[in-house]
C-alpha cells in the first residue's frame, strides 16, 4: 500500500471514530433527556470547548435530522478537528472524557 494510501485510510478510520464517539455520547444524553447537563462540565482543557460544542451540535441532528443544518455545521465541524490526526485522537480523548464528567452529574439528579 502506498504510504498516502496508507495515510488517507488512517485519517478516515480517525475521523469515521470521532463521529461514532460524539454520536454515541449525544444518544445516550439525548434519550436520557441530559443533553443540558453538557453547560455544567468543567472545561479542563481548552480541547474540552470543542468535544462539548461537536456533542451539543450532535443532540441537535438526533432531534432535527440528518438532513438537518445541524448535520450540515457538525459535518463541516469534524472536517475540521479530524484535519490534523493528532488533533483527532486528542478530540476523542476529550469527548470520553467530558461525557465522563457529565454522566455522574446527570445520574445524581
């Protein structure tokens, strides 16, 4: 395989697991009704902003739809975190952790 081949299939399969994380993160919130409790996370990192910001335009696609503007603004949103792999694992790392943070909050409620 040619090493941009090689390259390319990396930062797809990057960017294919940043939207299954966001979207797995923003269904669990959305069908518990929590997606709110994403305002009260403390932002540890300044990466943290972004994973809240991709979660919240997430819940607003599982309400509005797929052809939806927010598709359309989470969409270009992930083109451009996944732009920089190295930027993509932090985000994915972010996002575990900020739902991490969320959860024992909105299960305490």
């Amino acid at each position: 395989m040619p090493p941009q081949t090689a390259v390319a299939l990396h930062e797809t399969c990057l960017r294919a697991d940043c939207v299954r994380e966001v979207f797995a993160v923003a269904e669990a919130l959305w069908r518990a009704g929590r997606q709110r409790f994403l305002k009260d996370v403390t932002i540890v990192l300044p990466i943290d902003y972004t994973a809240v910001a991709a979660v919240e335009l997430a819940c607003l696609v599982l309400s509005e739809g797929e052809l939806s503007e927010a598709a359309a603004d989470l969409d270009l949103f992930l083109d451009q975190v996944t732009a920089d792999p190295a930027s993509a694992e932090r985000f994915i790392r972010s996002v575990r952790s900020v739902v991490r943070r969320v959860l024992p909050k909105a299960s305490a409620r």
